[in-house]
C-alpha cells in the first residue's frame, strides 16, 4: 500500500483509535516505512490519553456482549474481535450485561477490553477484577486495553504492506 487517499488513512486510523488528535498526528507524522514502524508511532502517541480521550475512545466501542452498530470499518473490526469469545453461555453472558452496567455505573463509561483472544469466561473474570478498582486505575487500564485493540486493528488494517501514506 504505497500510497493511500488521505481520506483512506484517515478512515483506517479512526477505526484503529478514535480520537480525532491521535488521527492528526499519525496523519502527519505519515508515511510509515513499515507496519512495525505504524505500531510503533501508534503506541507512542496514544501514550497517555486525556479523560476526554478516553472517553471519546470508547464511544466508538460497544458494550461487550453487544453487537456493534453501524456498517463502517470499527463496527466490522468490533464484531469480529466480539465473534471470537466463542459460542454464547447464558450465565456468563447474564453476569457480563450485570457486570457492564456496574460498570458504567461506577465509572460512567463503557466496559473495554480486548476481546481477541479471551473466552467470555475470561472476560467476565476481568470485568470482575476491574470493577474493584480505584478511578484512576482503571483509567489507566482501560487506556492500555485501548492501546491494545488499536495494535490490532492497525495490523489488520494496513496488512497488506508496504510504505504506509
């Protein structure tokens, strides 16, 4: 992918990590020799995000258990990361919906982690252990659980390689 649209990059790095500062300077900082060297800068500048980035983050998340909304690049990335918790369990998928509104009571956002790799019964066990947290932390938590998906996702988006513009 030697040369994207700038609307292209920008719509990938959006799905990627929703706050509209981040998208700027990843734009900016533009082209990237490498996936790696992509990740990288991803990282570095999504290190730390504003309480009001962190929320705007998360607003482009659905709850987990829930199917995202939308047709765009983030509502088909969420739902495959989702789709890989394997098949439904009633009881954990009760306790999750309890627990993500605990949550949102306790912390007045959404419930985020990464989902690729984790069963629903790993979920349920962080959301559990998150929920005794203090604000801050989980704060910082649920930024790094941002940082994580935002890794995957530029992986899955630029994969096809090359010098990324």
């Amino acid at each position: 992918m030697p040369d994207l649209p700038d609307a292209e990059l920008r719509d990938r790095l959006t799905a990627a990590l929703g706050v509209r500062r981040w998208v700027e300077q990843m734009v900016q900082a533009a082209p990237f020799d490498s996936l790696d060297q992509l990740v990288a800068t991803g990282r570095e500048r999504a290190t730390p995000l504003s309480g009001t980035e962190l929320d705007e983050a998360v607003s482009h998340h659905p709850r987990i258990g829930e199917r995202a909304s939308g047709t765009g690049s983030s509502a088909r990335l969420s739902q495959g990361e989702q789709g890989g918790l394997g098949d439904t369990d009633s009881e954990i998928d009760d306790a999750i919906a309890l627990g993500n509104e605990r949550y949102e009571q306790q912390f007045g956002r959404v419930f985020l982690i990464r989902a690729a790799g984790r069963s629903r019964a790993d979920v349920l066990n962080e959301l559990r252990r998150r929920l005794t947290n203090e604000p801050a932390i989980e704060a910082e938590e649920a930024e790094e659980q941002l940082r994580q998906i935002m890794e995957l996702r530029l992986n899955t988006l630029f994969a096809d390689g090359g010098a990324i513009r």
